[in-house]
C-alpha cells in the first residue's frame, strides 16, 4: 500500500474482523443459537462421551 500514516494497519484490522465475523457465522455456531433461542430447535437427549471409548481418540 506504500503508505505509513497507519492506514495500512487499519485495513488489516477491518480485513481480520470481517473475516472473523465471516468464519463465525459460516461455521453455523450464530445460526444455531439463534435457532435455539427462538425454540425452532430442541433436544431429546444429551450423552456424555466417554474419551476412553471414542473413535476420536488419540494415540
């Protein structure tokens, strides 16, 4: 951008904010909630997942 009054510095902040709001709201975690705000999502059972049993684990 060849400037150096800060400019610079303030695009990249606008920039990573706006890719932040972008990465949360695609990864559907505001969607969600939202959903289950308004009560259009519910849930008929919640398990624990035992670590030792999991596929998932590491080695």
């Amino acid at each position: 951008m060849n400037t150096h009054d800060g400019t610079e510095a303030c695009f990249l902040y606008i920039n990573g904010m706006l890719a932040y709001l972008c990465i949360w709201i695609e990864s559907g975690s505001l969607l969600f909630e939202y959903a289950f705000e308004k009560g259009r999502v519910e849930f008929e059972r919640l398990e624990a997942v035992d670590e030792d049993k999991s596929v998932y684990k590491e080695n």
